[in-house]
C-alpha cells in the first residue's frame, strides 16, 4: 500500500501532458480497497467529472440522460511540479505560501489557536 500511494504522490513530478497517462497506470494496478480513494483523486486532480442535468424517458424506448462536465478542483497545472523539479526550484507552487508566511511572522506563531 506505501508504494501504492507514492504513485499517486508521484503524478506531481511527471510532465503535464503525461499525467493522464500516469492516472491511467495506477488505474490499472489500483489495489482492492481504494478504487474509491482513486475514482476521487481522478476524478478531482486528473479527469474531471460528469453530473446528470436532465433526463427524458420516451414511452416506449429508452431514457434519455444529459451529463455535463465539471471542470477539475485542482487542474494539474497547478498542482504539477515536474518543471519545478528540473530547474531545481522549490517544489511548492502553492500560491498562498507567502500569504502564510506572513501571517505567521505577523502573529508570530506558526500554528496559532484560539
């Protein structure tokens, strides 16, 4: 299972263009016991997914069903750091890094409660 999830982490350092075939890969070799664990990471990191927004039934003949795509949560995009990577930059392109660091030296913790 270790190894299992390293291949998920490891989709962050292959080239965007490849990723889908890398999801693909782990698709195919999932362990059982986290089909569901991958259908929502591809789902919401890799593919997308469809949501149903109409359905027609003609008497008699089938039922008619219209899906539409949901656009990814977090396209690879952002989250890929393949590039990063081979410019030996910092692996995190996490946009509010800064924000955060800020935040912290103004409260001067850096996990602060209430």
């Amino acid at each position: 299972m270790k190894h299992f999830c390293g291949m998920l982490d490891g989709l962050a350092f292959l080239p965007v263009d490849r990723v889908s075939d890398g999801m693909d890969y782990i698709k195919d070799n999932t362990p059982y016991g986290l089909e569901d664990l991958v259908d929502y990471f591809d789902a919401n990191y890799v593919t997308s997914t469809y949501r149903r927004i109409g359905q027609t039934r003609q008497y008699p003949g089938p039922v008619t069903m219209r899906v539409r795509m949901i656009s990814l949560l977090f396209p690879p995009e952002k989250w890929n750091v393949n590039l990063a990577t081979i410019d030996n930059e910092y692996c995190t392109n996490n946009l509010f890094e800064s924000w955060i660091r800020g935040f912290q030296q103004l409260v001067g913790y850096c996990h602060p409660t209430s």
